[in-house]
C-alpha cells in the first residue's frame, strides 16, 4: 500500500521529499533493482538525478510503497527512530509533546512510517484530528518527567542545560550527509580518472609497440633500398655493355641489309618488266568492272543516274580548272571567260549538293565510308561498333564521325527499303502468309488489318515484360504501333489498320501508311465490329484489293473470311517482326 490511504497536507509532502533527498546513491540503486513500481519506464541507476525524482513521486502518491522502501525511509527521520521505540500508548498519551518537539509534520510522517501497523492506522486518524499546541518549555518538562528514570539510570540529569531547539541537530546531520555524498561523489570521479590513466596507458603502450614497428619496416625498407640501388647499378652496367654489342650487330645486320638490297632491285626491276608484257589481268578486270557498272546500272537506276551526274560533274571540274588557269595565267582577261567561270563554279556546286558529296576531309574516315558501302548485308552488325570505338581512341574527330555515322544509317535505310525477300520456292504460293511476304518485299499492294489486343495477347514473349518488369498498357500498344509501322513503312503501296478497344472512337495516323483506330462504345467485341466493317468497305469499294486479318479469334476469322478477307495468325506475324 502507499505511505497513507489519506492525502497528505503539503508540510508533510515537504517532509517525505526531504527524507528522499537525504537517500544515498546506493539506496536509489536498490531500490531500482527492487521496486516494482521502479521495474517499469525505463529508470537505470547510472541516472540517479531522474532515479530520485521518481522515488520521490513514488513516496508523496499513491503508488505500491514496499516495507523495504518504508524501512528506508523511516531511517533517515528521527522522529521514526525515536517513536519506533516507544509502545502506542506513550505514543498517544503524549502526543501534543512530541508535536511541539519533533513538529506537526514530521510527527504524522514518523508515525506513517512506522513498521508497526495500528502505528500507521493511528497517525492517519489523527490527520483528521488535530490537537491544540504545547509550548516547547512544558513538552520538554513532560517528556524529562516520564523518561527520568531512564535517564536517571544512564546517568544523565534531567535538568541540564538548556532546551535543544528542534532544527539543530537536523541542520547538523543534512550538513554531514552532505559532505558524505560530495566525498562519495569525488571518490567516483577518481574512479573514473584512474580509469582514463590505465586506458591512456594501454595506448601509450600500444603506440610504442607501433612505433617500433614503423621503426623495424623502415629499417627493412632501407635494406631494401640499398639491394634495389646494387641491383640497378648491375643492370645499367649490363644495359651499357648490350647497347655496345647491339651497335656492333646493327652495323654487320645494315651491311648484310645492303648487299640483299642490291640484289632485289634486279629482282624488282626483273618482275616489273615482265608485268608490263602481260596486262591480260588487268583488262580483264577493267572489262568486268565495267560489265558489272552497266548491270548495276540497270538493276538500281539511282546508282547508274548518280554515275552519270558524277561523270558530268567531273567533266565540269576539269573544264572549270581549265578556265581557272587560263584566267590565272591570263594577261588580257575577257569577260566571257569570267562568266563562264562563275557559271562553271555555280554548276559544280548545285551538281555536288544534288549527289551530296561532302569535300575531302579524313582519310579515315573516307576509307571506312567506302568499306561499309562495299560490305556485305551479314557484315554490318560488326561494323556498327567500329566508328565509336574509333572515335573513343581519338582516330576520328566530330565531323569525321558524323560522316562515317551517316553513311551506316544510309546502308540500313537502303536495306530496310527492300523490304524482307520472299523466299523463292514460296514465291508462287497464295497462302496468306506468302501474301503478306511479297507484301513487305514489296511485290504487291495489300489492306493489312489487326487485332491489337488479339496480337498482344498471342505474342507474350515480345510485348510482356520479362519477370519482375512492369509496363503499361500504354506502352505494350506503343511497341506494336512502332513494329507495324516498321515494316510497313518503306512500302507505301500497302496499308495496315492497327484496332484497339477504346472508349471514345478515336481515328489517327501513326505513319503515311498506317492508321491507328480506338473503336469507342461499351461491351465486348468492340474491335471486332470496326474490323468487320472496314472489311464490308474496303471489299465494296475495290473487291480486287487483297484484305489480310491478323487475329487469333476463331469467330472473327470466320466472319473475314465470310466477307472475302485472308486471316493470318498472330504468330506469322511476329515472325516478320
């Protein structure tokens, strides 16, 4: 229970909190470890400070006070340690006395603190019922008369002196708990300093053990040094001795050198002699090399007209550095022939914008232009990391690189054109599958319609992402818009539809070639219906046309099919992707 049931008055609160401010530091110690009210909220004993203040709630409320935490308590009050010896009865029979002495207060706490139960009962009565003061004279008097023959039997009189006034020993006994708790206090401080000399010690110890250290690696390093210094002195003799020897070898090597020398120039002169009586070889060559310009010529139009301007503009180079040494060497200049100049300048330069050709810059970089337009279709993608890994190394400047870049994407562009070959067994074939292979070799103008969630759906591995990706739907139809346009594009006499449900109709164009369509209105199905009536439309207005579904829905292949449409399905498709 706590110290009384009935609330205290506020001199007895004071009274409390002064006794536990008179607790030594071990005292909170153990009443941390003992208390339960203490176990809990975290109070550790090397707080005191914070330790006190709740000891102190603990003893002035309502809280579970033990015996133990009373027992203390009650020894640092002399009040307690006096009535702890005297019966109840003396205890009530002179209480007005013991007030008057001790205090009012500090009597009730005494009482409350007493180990004896009907004690404690009996000082929480007497809260409620005070009782008339007595002056310190006459209580002095009446407690010397019924303790006299306990003193008389000590051998103390019990009429010396003068009265004890009630707060002198009091005085004196805090001053001297004090004092106790400084010396405890700096008694713990030397503790402590001690502590911090015998760990400096240890790293004073630790330090010289690592300064020898140093001193034993440096003294290994000179050694070293000195081995490494004989040892170099060794090599620069031996280098000094091979350099001699090596300027004896090179003299009788150039000699040796000369006198082959010599003799292969007759072989040169001897081999030169009989290439200049042949030249089958060579006219060979220039017959099939013009041969194979004239098939060119006639298989790709854009390369035989390039080869004319070409042959036109060198033909105007030549004439316009005629006239520019005519005019250079000129004393008398005419006016035609400036004319004639400015005309020649301003054709040659409209002729070299027409073919793109760029002046003369890196040699490099011409050579490598000329390689990847001479390299075979299976070779470029080794080529395509040649000129960064050039240019990384410092072989090819910036407008150098943009050419060699340039002249790469001109290749794929060329390529891509063509479109994918039909494979010539199949060539003859109508199956829709072969169709739409002439249609993107570009050999035959189709209608292409898709299914966009069908082919979404059947192609997983490609619009899917892969296992712990995620991408929205927004952008698996994107990858199928720009897949269509890619293959679609460089044949512009055929079209694809790409179909997707949407909630609000919605027509536009991805490419020049290819329409992207959102069929608007609630329900399922609802691409299929745009995918049927454009079907209707287009077999109406040109039932010529060839009309390729690509969609793996059994019903909506049967309806295509019904209206004159070819069905393709979602995996042929992706082969051409």
């Amino acid at each position: 229970m706590s110290i009384s049931s009935t609330p205290l008055p506020p001199e007895c609160v004071k009274e409390l909190e002064r006794l536990v401010g008179h607790l030594s530091g071990d005292n909170l110690v153990e009443l941390a470890a003992t208390e339960a009210v203490l176990q809990v909220g975290g109070f550790r004993a090397s707080k005191p400070e914070i330790l006190r203040t709740r000891v102190r709630q603990v003893a002035c409320g309502g809280a579970e006070v033990s015996p133990a935490f009373r027992r203390m308590l009650a020894g640092r009050s002399q009040g307690a340690a006096m009535l702890r010896l005297l019966p109840l009865e003396v205890i009530a029979l002179n209480r007005p006395a013991f007030i008057a002495l001790l205090g009012g207060h500090a009597f009730t706490v005494a009482l409350l603190l007493d180990a004896r139960a009907e004690v404690r009962a009996k000082g929480e009565e007497w809260l409620a019922t005070p009782v008339a003061e007595c002056p310190v004279e006459e209580a002095l008097a009446q407690l010397r008369e019924i303790f006299a023959p306990l003193t008389n039997v000590l051998g103390a009189s019990a009429t010396a002196g003068v009265p004890v006034a009630q707060g002198v020993w009091r005085e004196q006994k805090e001053q001297l708990e004090l004092r106790i708790r400084e010396l405890t206090e700096h008694n713990r401080r030397l503790k402590g300093v001690d502590d911090r000399l015998v760990g400096v010690k240890r790293q004073l110890a630790a330090s010289e053990e690592q300064a020898a250290a140093a001193k034993r690696r440096a003294e290994e390093a000179e050694r070293a040094l000195r081995q490494k210094n004989a040892a170099f002195e060794e090599l620069a003799a031996e280098l000094k001795r091979e350099t001699a020897q090596r300027e004896e070898r090179l003299l009788v090597a150039v000699d040796l050198a000369l006198a082959r020398e010599f003799h292969g120039w007759l072989a040169q002169a001897r081999t030169v002699e009989a290439e200049a009586r042949g030249g089958a070889t060579a006219s060979d060559l220039l017959t099939r090399a013009e041969a194979a310009l004239a098939h060119q010529h006639e298989i790709d139009r854009h390369s035989g007209n390039r080869a004319k301007l070409a042959q036109r503009l060198e033909t105007l180079v030549a004439a316009h550095g005629r006239v520019l040494s005519a005019l250079r060497n000129a004393l008398r200049q005419s006016s035609e022939l400036k004319t004639v100049e400015r005309e020649l300048a301003a054709e040659t330069e409209r002729l070299r914008k027409i073919l793109g050709d760029a002046p003369d810059g890196d040699p490099l970089a011409c050579a490598l232009t000329d390689r990847i337009h001479a390299a075979h279709d299976n070779d470029l993608p080794k080529l395509r990391a040649l000129p960064d890994s050039l240019a990384s190394v410092g072989l090819l400047s910036g407008n150098a690189l943009a050419r060699v870049r340039d002249a790469f994407q001109k290749r794929l562009a060329a390529i891509d054109a063509l479109g994918v070959p039909p494979d010539p067994e199949t060539e003859q074939r109508q199956g829709p599958v072969s169709v739409l292979g002439r249609a993107l070799a570009g050999q035959m103008p189709v209608i292409l319609l898709v299914d966009g969630h069908n082919v979404l759906f059947g192609l997983p591995t490609r619009y899917n992402p892969p296992r712990g990706g995620a991408i929205s739907e927004t952008q698996k139809r994107n990858r199928l818009i720009a897949d269509i346009v890619r293959v679609m594009a460089p044949n512009p006499s055929s079209r694809a539809y790409i179909v997707f449900d949407g909630a609000t109709r919605t027509d536009k164009p991805a490419a020049p070639n290819v329409h992207l369509t959102y069929s608007g209105g609630t329900g399922e199905h609802r691409a299929d219906g745009v995918l049927l009536d454009n079907i209707r439309f287009i077999k109406s207005d040109s039932p010529e046309m060839t009309v390729l579904l690509v969609s793996n829905d059994a019903d909506l292949c049967k309806s295509a099919v019904r209206l004159g449409a070819q069905t393709v399905p979602v995996l042929e498709l992706g082969a051409f992707f």
